[in-house]
C-alpha cells in the first residue's frame, strides 16, 4: 500500500526549505565590512578614487590617524588601499567591468586629522565632508556633494550632481553641467560658481576685498545679502532678467567705473555700501534675483 503524505508537512518542509534558501542567499549577498587604521603625522594626504558607484562620508578627529571603514561586495569589487608616508590611497573598481543587473558599490566613510587634504571621486554617491580643514578636491558624475564647516581650497566638479556648501571658509569652484549650488552661511573669500542648466543660492555675507562670480546658462541665480555687506554688483544676463528686490539698499555705481557694451541685453550695476568686494552675476536666459536678508 502506498503511504500517505501528510499536506500539512509537505507544507511545512516546502516553507522551511524556502526560508533556508532565502537565508543562505541574503548570507551570500551580504557586503563585506572592513576597518583599517593608518597613523600619519601632520597635513595628511587621503586620496580616494570610487570608480564604482557608493557613499563617500568624511569627518575629522583629534587622532593621528586615518580610519578606512568600508563596505562593498568582495566579489564584485576590488579594493586597493595603500599608504605612501602621510599619503594614502584608496581606490575601488568593479571585478567584471561588463554590464550587470545591478551596478556593484562601495561605500566608505573616513575619519581623518582637522588639517588633511582630500581629493575624493565617485560615480553617483553622494560625498559629505565636514570639520575638515585642508584643501580639498570632490568629483562626482551624478551624485550630490554636501560640505559642512569645511575650509581650504574647495574644488567641486559634477555632470548632474548639485553643491550644497554650509558654514564654509577659504575659497570655492564649483563646476557642474546640470547640478545646483547652494552656499549656505559662507565664510568664503574668493567664490567662482559655474553650471550650464542648474540654479544658484548664495545666501550669506561678503567678505570685503572678497571675490565672487556666479554663472548660470539656463538656471536662476539668486543673491541674499545682509545690511552690513559692502560690494560692488556686476549682474548681466541676455535673455533673461533681472529682479532686484534690493533697490533700497543698492545705490548706483559709486566708483564710476565705465561698463563697456557687452552682449548682455539687461544689467545692473550698483554698489552696497562702499563696495568694498566684488560681485559678477550673469545667466544667459535664466533670472538673477538680488535682494537683502530680513
């Protein structure tokens, strides 16, 4: 006689078997975690080149040393990192360069001394650096890049990712294609803002004998000034226009300096203050808006 199968276990043992399955699945996929810990000395140097797609996080410490946490798949990603003296370098690429159902990533986040110089690039993760105060370098195709109280020389290029800069001091570039720039509290000297089709804020303080271009193709520039600034203003566009909302406070150019025609349909020229820093804005066919914080 044949034996009968009980359904309910049948049920049972098919359940347990997919549990299993999924177990020992989500096991394999797990991205690997490690930790490494490299002692430097002063102005460290931390070069980091994420050919593949990931999250770069960067914050500073008191500590002599560079901390290296990163999590990535170690059979779709190779991870290189190296130290060179006060140098070190990292860098992550994908083990099969060929197309795939999913792209591979590495994430990583750094803690380095105050005082290190960064050059940092990736695909489309975002980049957050904060308290670090050495010049840096920041490269993304299309992932955003968030600076909180840095300083130095800040150097930002994008595709299609967007800036957003907030209590931070030295000089900034920043050059993108499609991507925004928000300068958020700066303490900034020298400021040269540039994309073809995305908008830019600056809203914060001039620095007097500070200089600041800001350029836009398509996009908006808007410029939020306080009472106490002094600049002279340089804003043109072809296309576009110009709204200013400052007009009781911007006073016509007390420099008489001469502005010579140019291929800008609509100007303002005018001085806040003494004019005491120098302020160009232009857009081709986008809007500048200029106007004082209450």
């Amino acid at each position: 006689m044949q034996a009968l199968i009980n359904p309910r276990h049948s049920l049972t043992a098919w359940g347990a078997g997919i549990f299993l399955f999924a177990a020992s699945t989500a096991i394999a996929a797990s991205p690997d975690h490690q930790e490494r810990h490299f002692a430097v000395k002063n102005h460290p140097v931390v070069m980091l080149q994420n050919i593949v797609n990931g999250r770069i996080e960067v914050r500073s410490s008191k500590n002599a040393e560079v901390v290296i946490s990163s999590t990535a798949d170690a059979r779709k990603v190779a991870l290189d990192i190296e130290q060179v003296g006060d140098r070190v370098d990292i860098n992550a690429s994908a083990l099969q360069p060929s197309a795939q159902a999913e792209d591979p990533e590495a994430d990583f986040q750094l803690t380095v001394p105050e005082q290190t110089e960064l050059q940092l690039k990736t695909q489309t993760g975002l980049i957050y650096v904060e308290q670090v105060t050495g010049d840096m370098k920041l490269e993304s195709v299309a992932g955003d890049i968030h600076l909180k109280e840095v300083s130095g020389y800040i150097i930002v290029k994008t595709t299609g990712g967007s800036l957003v800069c907030t209590l931070c001091s030295g000089k900034l570039e920043f050059t993108s294609i499609s991507g925004n720039a928000q300068v958020l509290q700066p303490a900034l000297a020298n400021v040269s803002l540039m994309t073809t089709s995305g908008n830019i804020l600056y809203d914060g303080d001039f620095i007097r004998t500070g200089i600041y271009s800001m350029k836009s193709g398509r996009g908006l520039v808007e410029v939020r000034f306080s009472g106490n600034d002094s600049f002279d203003l340089n804003a043109q566009t072809n296309l576009g226009t110009v709204d200013n909302q400052a007009a009781d406070f911007l006073k016509p150019d007390t420099h008489s300096t001469r502005h010579i025609a140019s291929r800008y349909a609509h100007s303002l020229f005018g001085t806040v203050g003494q004019g005491l820093a120098k302020v160009e804005l232009s857009s081709y066919s986008g809007t500048i808006r200029i106007l004082k914080r209450n």
